[in-house]
C-alpha cells in the first residue's frame, strides 16, 4: 500500500478495484469455456445456446480490454471448429 500521498492511494484503490473486476470477467469468461467444451463432448443439444453465450463473454472482455482482441478471435474460431466437427460428424 501506498504511504502518505493521497493520489497514489486513490490510484491503490483504483487498480485493485479493477483488478478484482478483470478478474471476474475472465473467470466467467474460462467458466463458459469450459461449460461449452463439456456440453459438446457429450453431444449435447445445449451447445450451440452455450457457444453463443461463449462468443457473446469473450466479446464482450475482448471490447473492455480485459483480453485483447486476437485472443478472443483465436478461442471463438477453435471453439467453432470443434462445435463444427462434432455436428458433421452426426
């Protein structure tokens, strides 16, 4: 923590707010992941609902920074594939 300066303390808190907030949309983000690997793996008819809901979090983390912009190109286009090979295969 920050010693007497009032500005650097402020930033102190700031940063941690920010923190704690960047890291619940991230763990949402892994959680939804996951979720969706899982639903696919057992064929489930729940997956495409949970892709989107996928696309839709890493978007939106992706718009706020939290994850840059390629990274959640890169996860949604693996994510597409494998819900893609796993359709065609029924």
């Amino acid at each position: 923590m920050a010693g007497k300066i009032t500005s650097a303390e402020k930033r102190h808190r700031q940063s941690e707010e920010r923190r704690l907030r960047n890291k619940s949309v991230k763990s949402s983000v892994r959680t939804s992941v996951k979720q969706f690997v899982a639903l696919v793996r057992k064929k489930d008819e729940k997956a495409e609902a949970a892709l989107k809901e996928m696309i839709s979090k890493l978007d939106s983390a992706a718009r706020k920074g939290i994850i840059k912009k390629n990274t959640a190109a890169r996860k949604k286009s693996r994510m597409q594939r494998l819900y893609n090979t796993v359709k065609s295969a029924q």
